[in-house]
C-alpha cells in the first residue's frame, strides 16, 4: 500500500504543472482553464520569464570554454623627422592572428554563477507555475460561486412564484373578510422577505456571470464550446485524503515553499559569487598569428609569433592586486632582420588601491539575503499549514453542514406539501403556509452557499498541496 502512495504522490509531483487540467472532470470547467491559459497575459510573461532565464544558464556555461577572436590589425604613420625639419619617412605595420583567453580559476565565482542561474530559471518555473495555479484557483471559484448561485437563483425564482400566488389568495382572503389586517401585513413581510431573497440571488448572479468571462478572458459563454451546468453536484462528495496526508503534501509540493528553498539556495550561491572575491583568480591569454613593421619603401615582412600571457588577480580588503607575467616569441625561421627581437619576457605588478569597496556590500547583501530567505521559508511555512487546516475545517463543517441541509430541505418540502393540502381544505391559515414557504426558501439560500464553501474549501487545499483532493 505504502508504494502505491509513493508512486501517486512522485507521479504527482511530477505532473504538478498539469495536474489541474489533467484532473478536471467538469468539461465546462476544463475549457475555460485552457482559454484562460492561453490567454492570460501574467502567464505569458512567466513564459518570457522562463526562457530568458534558459537562456541565461547557457550564458553562464559559455564561460567554462575559452574565449577566441581573429585579431587583424594595420597601421600606417611617420616615423622620426626629415631633412630641414620635414616629414619623417613613412612606416606600416600588420598584424593577423587568432587570440584566446581562459579563466584557469576564478576562485568557484564561475560555477557558483552556473548553479546561480539554474537556481534561477528553477525559480522562474515555479513563478509560472504558481502564476498558473492562482489564474485556476480565481477561475475555479469564480465557477462554483457561479454555479451555487445559478443553483440558489433557480429555486428562490421557483419558492417566490409559489409564496407570491398565496400573497394574491392571502388578499382575496383579506378581502372577504376571513383574515385580520394584521395576517395580511404578515404575509406581505414573509413575501418580501423571499424577494429579498430572489432579488439578491439575481444581482450576484450577472455579477458572477461578469467575473468569469473577465477571468476567462471570453466575451460570452458562446465562445466557450461547452454547456455550463445548471448547479453543483449537491451530494457533495468526500476528499481522499487526511489532515495529516494534506500536511504531507504541502511540505513537498507548495510552490511558495519550493520557491523559498530555492531563494535561500540562490542566496548561497549568491554568497559564493562574493567570497570568490578574495580568493586569488587566475587567467591566461595567448596569441598565434603573423606580424611586421617596415618603412613603406621596404617590403613588408610578416613574421610567426606568439604570446602567452598569464595573469592573477585579487582582491585585497577593498583593494585589488594584479600581476601579470609575460612571453613573446617570434620563429627564428621567418625572420629577416637580425635585430628583430625573438624572445621578449614581462612582468608587471600593480596594486589599486581602495578600487572595490563594493566587496563589502556585496558580503553584506548576502548575508542579508540569506537571513531574509530564511525568514520567508519559516513564514511560508506557518503561513501555509494555517491555511491548509482552516480550509481543510471549512471543508468539514460545510460538509456536515450540506449533509444536514440537505436532509432539511427534503423535510421542508414534505411539510410543505402537507401543509398545502391543509390550506386547501381551510384547516390552517395561509399565513402560515406562507411562513413555511419563506423557512424552506432561506434554507435553499443557506444550502446553495453551503456547497460554495466547501467546493471553495477544497480549491483552496488543492491550490496549497498542488493535489487533486476530490
């Protein structure tokens, strides 16, 4: 049993992503997921968000490998100065050649950079993805808020025309005598009080109407190639799950814990990059290729050279040290002038002083930027659990709750029925038929919000665990 659960809950991390529209058994409710998917501009721009920072990891992997140039240089110029101070003779000079340059160690800055934007576009996927869960979540009860209030607009039209029929026999009754002034305002007051009822119902209606085609991004619901349903499923079923398993679930799964995880990952990364400062960084450079210099009425002769050129550098306390050493070297071969110089070595030192004090900012940004990533895991953590719980209580009083309405309503409406027929046969007043009608109206109202709450208390757990609960 324990590895069929493991299975479900590794397949179901893995479809996280796609667990929502995967799963929706409500094909109304599925396409309008998928419209508003391909439409919602915040999804697009996570999208965007995700593949600039692909495209970023590639970036940071192209500096593990050297960098290489053609290099190709002229000049043309005087040199020194003529008879009678005139014009020297003129000179050329040309220079073609392949240059690269390759980091040997930077002190871990490169794959510390490497992981930092993996880290990144990790964080950027589950950015989309949270993005996309809260577009479903809004949608999703934007739809059961609709359909529960299709559902209670239906039965109060059904309870008013019924309680406003026995408002005209309650007149009639009024008329001839049979009732006092006092019944009558009576049942006028129960008559309003279910066209507050109805009327109300019938306001939130259109505006619930409005909110999904707003979400949806959809006109109509003509553009939706599905039937909407009538109202909710009114024997509400039971989640598959325990507290205790949903706690499970959202330790592994919550997107806003998975994002604070990899922000403090980010934030060691990000310390690395900064420590690698004061770590002494090495790099060498090289160039193969021809160059020469000649007068312009001497032929230009251009000889095999090389250079190496190796380089440190490091930061010092605000302060940074470079030395770099230095070889040249010319093939004896193709050289024509037995004064050009055919081995030239280098060396430099140099201390700037005072040139990083930024290091001490950066070091203090990622200690702050880890203790802050901290702090957001712990929040994100109680945050979360209190709202798994509350939503998961919600979920089980409104299911005790419908259960309980339910079975009310049915009462209602036999009592209802029998009371009728004693109002027919004149054995209890109209007045009292009308009570009775405005009780089983309120208790539609009450059992259609009912089922709201605990549709949208299922959403909510589904929207914390990234599981599909029911």
């Amino acid at each position: 049993m324990k590895s069929k659960f493991f299975c479900f809950f590794l397949l179901s991390l893995f479809l996280a992503p796609y667990l929502s529209p995967l799963f929706a058994e409500d094909q109304f409710l599925d396409s309008c997921l998928r419209i508003a998917e391909a439409r919602d501009k915040r999804l697009i721009v996570s999208r965007e968000q995700l593949s600039l920072a692909k495209v970023r990891i590639a970036q940071a992997a192209r500096n593990f490998f050297p960098g290489i140039a053609v290099d190709r240089q002229e000049e043309r110029g005087i040199a020194g100065a003529g008879v009678d101070g005139g014009p020297g003779d003129a000179y050329q000079s040309e220079q073609l050649g392949f240059q690269a340059s390759q980091p040997i160690y930077e002190g871990g800055r490169q794959m510390a950079s490497y992981r930092y934007e993996h880290l990144t576009a990790n964080a950027a996927r589950y950015n989309y993805t949270k993005t996309r869960e809260e577009v479903f979540y809004n949608i999703k009860l934007a739809y059961y808020e609709l359909l529960s209030l299709r559902m209670e607009y239906t039965n109060l039209k059904k309870a008013f025309d019924n309680i406003d029929k026995l408002q005209d026999k309650v007149k009639n009754e009024y008329s001839a005598k049979a009732i006092s002034e006092l019944d009558l305002l009576e049942a006028e007051n129960f008559r309003d009080k279910v066209q507050d009822l109805y009327e109300a119902a019938e306001t939130n209606l259109e505006l619930a109407n409005k909110k999904l085609l707003t979400l949806v991004g959809v006109n109509s619901f003509d553009n939706i190639p599905v039937i909407i349903p009538e109202g909710l499923v009114e024997d509400v079923p039971e989640i598959s799950f325990t507290l205790k398993e949903c706690l499970g679930f959202l330790n592994t799964n919550n997107i806003d814990l998975r994002l604070a995880q990899t922000q403090i990952e980010m934030a060691e990364q990000k310390k690395r990059i900064v420590r690698s400062k004061v770590i002494p960084k090495i790099y060498l450079e090289g160039f193969y290729g021809q160059s020469g210099e000649a007068f312009v009425s001497e032929p230009l002769t251009l000889d095999t050279v090389w250079t190496i050129t190796g380089k440190i550098s490091w930061s010092l306390w605000g302060n940074s040290l470079e030395i770099t050493r230095s070889d040249e070297k010319s093939a004896p071969s193709d050289i024509v002038d037995l004064q050009t110089r055919t081995d030239v070595s280098g060396y430099e030192a140099k201390l700037n002083l005072l040139d990083d004090l930024n290091y001490f900012v950066e070091s203090e940004e990622g200690k702050v930027g880890y203790q802050q990533a901290e702090a957001d895991i712990h929040d994100a953590v109680n945050k979360n659990s209190l709202e798994l719980e509350k939503a998961y209580d919600d979920y089980i009083n409104s299911l005790r709750s419908a259960r309980t309405l339910k079975n009310e309503i049915t009462l209602e409406q036999r009592k209802l029925e029998l009371l009728r027929k004693q109002n027919e046969l004149y054995e209890i007043p109209t007045v009292q038929l009308m009570e009775e009608s405005w009780k089983y109206a309120e208790t539609l109202s009450t059992f259609a919000k009912t089922l709201y709450t605990n549709y949208a208390a299922v959403v909510e757990m589904e929207r914390l665990t990234l599981v599909p609960l029911r």
